[in-house]
C-alpha cells in the first residue's frame, strides 16, 4: 500500500484545527495548573521558568515535529506503529521499545494523575459549598491536610475521576474525544483569562510577575535543571506516545511543523498564566510558594475565601483544573486502550474497562501515598514522587531521546521530508540537527549532571 494512504482503524481527526485543539487539551492539564507552579515554587522561580522555556523551544518542538512524524508514517498505536517504521526503514524490532515504554509511562502517570483530579473534583464541591469562605491560611492547610489524610475520601474520588475518564475513552476518537476537546478547551482559556484579571486586582501582581520572570541564576542546580527538563517533557505530553497517536489521527495534508509550534505555544502559554494567576495570590496573602503539590489547592482557597464572588470563582477556577486534567488523562490512555484493541481484538469498552481498571487499581499506591503510606520512602521519595520521578524525569526524556534519533537518523531524509512538508531547506536542516545532534546530547547532559556525573 502507498505510504501516504495508509489510515489508522481508530479513526481521523474531522480537520487540522480539531487535531491541534485535542493536541492542545492532552498537552494542558494538571501540569501546567498544578505542577508548573509548584515546582517553580520549589526550584525558587524565574531561573527554573528561564530553563523550562528554554527546554521547550529547543528539545520540545523537534521532539514533538518529530513525534507527530512517527504516528503519521506508522498510522497505528505507538508499538504497531513503530514496528511497522522499523520494518520499513530495515532496523532491528527493539525500536519498538519506544511504543511500549510510552504506553506503560502514560499508564503510570494516569495512575496518579487521577488521584490529583480526584482531589480537583474534592475541591469543586468544596468550593461550591462555600467551606472556603473567610478561610485563613492556617484553615485552608488544615483542611487540605485532613483530606488528603483521608484514605477513604481520596479512594472515592480517584475511582470517580477514572470512571468518567473511561468513559470519555471508551467513546472513541470523534464520538468522544473531539466532541469533549471542542467544548472544554474554549471554556479552559476563558476561565484562566478570568483568574489573570482577578489576580491584577490584588496590588500584588507586578511581585508575582517578578518572581517569575526575573532570572536568579544562582538557584540553577543539576536537580533543578532535571526536574525543568522532566516539566517540559511532561506539559508537552513528549516521549510517551500520545502525541505519536494523536499523530496518527492527523489528515496527511496538515503542516506538522507550524501546528507543533501552535502546541507548544498555547502549552507554555497557559502555564505561565497560570503561574500569573496563582503567585500574586500566593503573595498577597503571604502564602508558601514551595509548598509542593499541594500549593494551589493551599493557597487558592485563602484568596477565594477572602473576596467578593470568591465561592463563584473558587469553584469556576476548580471546574477549570478539571477540564485541563480530563482532556489530558484521555490521552494518557489512549496508546494503551489502543493497544488492547489490536492486540486482543476486543471491543473499545471493553479496552477501556481493562485499562481503567488496571490504573485504578496501581492508583491506590498514590492514594495512599498521601495517608496510610505517607512514611514508606523508596530512595527517600513516596510512592507518588517516585513514580512523578521515573516517568517525566527519565522515561519521557529517554522516549522523547529515542524517537529523535529514530526521526533522525534511522529514517530517509525523503521521508521525513515528505511527512513535514518543510520548503524552506534551511529550516528543514534546523530540525535535522536538533533532533540529530542538539536534543539527545542535551538530554544526557542534564541526566548524567542530576545523577551527579557530570
Ligand atoms: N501534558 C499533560 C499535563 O501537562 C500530562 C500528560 C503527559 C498528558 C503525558 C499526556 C501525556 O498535564
């Protein structure tokens, strides 16, 4: 068969413009709104922001051209896909190893982001209910830690976020996840927009803007340059497959470079309006900013307990966390459902049901994590940043390290050229030396630096 006749058998997406809006919606979720700033928080700020964008535009828009490439050549989940690109290009089947460690990474990290929705979820009816009213930030820790000390309330909530994902899943690409994207994605960039204004209402915004966007070099360290790296894999949904199946969804006449670079600029958009959103509130009310994952859902509520139409907000600002985090655990599962749809020939329902239950079920590690597990260290983390650590900080880099060289060097420069459809050949040779050279040179840097080599 012609190469570029091939089709994916799980469908295609209506336009380009629905394939960058879903693209969009796996990339935004919990990471920019929740992780972004905590862990720019903790790595103290602007430097750690400097080094996130810098990863981004040099390692991450390449990687991501070159993600989108691998799908749309392959037209299949990331394992069939790449088996089939590995047959086509004469190497060894072990490149398959990039489908698998993706479709297992995003297994993972659903496990535990949907104990972080779950909590979002928690906070929705929080909110509504009006518990965060005149809350003092000493009341708003307090009832943050009660929750997640509650193993039971955190069961419950992490079950009722997996059950709606699967169920956005088991409806396949346009019956559930366009019709999703298209209605969630607008309500997100309106609801941010809305908290950006409330937030240059509090006379501390120029302090927020500050403590992201002016550079102190000297809080740059082997861990923080990693867990910067680690981010932008992460926010940009890199290594891991997703945007390998997204890619295989895309109609063969859409420009893979002009939509990645879209992507990766409503992506690290709307983590830094978030960042805007969330810090001059944090300082304002004289707030922790390192206080780790559980900052906004900390510090938020003091704000929101202390102004007018602050239930309103509180609880559209949380509804909004929630639309970013589903449209994102959508994608996470997809290479897997996928998967088991080829593989064991069964039904997407039935794929779904087997894949939720199956994260569900590792899901309770987290859950615990956070109570009855709270005290039980691997190499001194919790269950929870242990496996935060082993998927965005050396699973996506080395997925993403892999299918760069694959697109690099493994792959005709006919091909890659007829897939990104670049005419202007300088432009063509950037992304050849970034993905060839620049990214996988950097990737090791920063890893051997982290472990301590370097
Ligand atoms: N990018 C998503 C976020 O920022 C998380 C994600 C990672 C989704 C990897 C899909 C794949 O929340």
């Amino acid at each position: 068969m012609n190469i570029s006749d091939r089709q994916s058998m799980h469908g295609q997406w209506s336009s380009r413009w629905t394939f960058i809006l879903a693209a969009t919606g796996a990339a935004v979720g919990l990471g920019n709104i929740w992780k972004f700033p905590y862990l720019t928080g903790q790595n103290g700020g602007s430097a750690f922001v400097l080094m996130y964008i810098i990863c981004v535009a040099a390692l991450g828009i390449p990687l991501m051209m070159a993600e989108i490439l691998l799908g749309r050549r392959g037209r299949s989940t990331p394992i069939r896909s790449m088996k089939v690109l590995a047959e086509e290009n004469n190497v060894g089947q072990w490149w398959q190893i990039i489908g698998w460690s993706g479709t297992i990474a995003g297994m993972l990290i659903l496990s535990y982001y949907s104990v972080i929705g779950g909590w979002t979820l928690a906070y929705i009816f929080k909110s509504i209910a009006g518990t965060f009213s005149g809350a003092t930030g000493e009341f708003a820790a307090n009832t943050f830690n009660t929750f997640v000390g509650n193993s039971s309330s955190l069961f419950i909530w992490h079950t009722v976020f997996m059950v709606i994902t699967m169920g956005i899943v088991a409806g396949g690409v346009q019956g559930g996840l366009e019709k999703a994207v298209q209605f969630l994605m607008p309500t997100l960039f309106f609801l941010l927009l809305l908290m950006v204004g409330y937030s240059m209402t509090t006379g501390f915004f120029g302090k927020g803007l500050e403590f992201l966007f002016t550079p102190d070099f000297s809080k740059i360290s082997g861990a923080s340059m990693l867990s910067a790296m680690g981010q932008a894999f992460f926010s940009l949904s890199l290594g891991m497959g997703t945007i390998m199946i997204y890619g295989s969804y895309v109609p063969k006449d859409t420009s893979i470079a002009s939509t990645s670079v879209m992507i990766a600029i409503a992506d690290t958009g709307v983590a830094l309006l978030a960042g805007m959103a969330i810090f001059p509130i944090v300082f304002a009310n004289n707030l922790e900013p390192g206080s780790g994952p559980g900052l906004i859902f900390q510090t938020l509520p003091v704000a929101f307990g202390s102004m007018t139409g602050g239930t309103i907000f509180g609880s559209l600002f949380f509804i909004l966390l929630l639309v970013a985090a589903w449209t994102s655990s959508i994608s996470l599962i997809e290479p897997f459902v996928t998967w088991l749809i080829e593989t064991l020939g069964v039904s997407r329902l039935t794929a779904a049901l087997y894949s939720g239950m199956a994260t569900w079920l590792l899901g309770l590690g987290t859950v615990w994590s956070f109570n009855l597990w709270a005290e039980l260290k691997f190499f001194g983390l919790t269950f929870f940043d242990l496996l935060d650590f082993i998927t965005s900080n050396l699973m996506l880099p080395l997925g993403g390290i892999l299918i760069a060289l694959f697109a690099g060097w493994l792959m005709s420069a006919e091909s890659t050229k007829a897939e990104l459809q670049i005419s202007n050949p300088t432009l063509y040779t950037t992304w050849q030396v970034l993905v060839r050279y620049i990214a996988p040179v950097a990737v090791f840097i920063v890893l051997l630096n982290a472990i301590g080599l370097l």
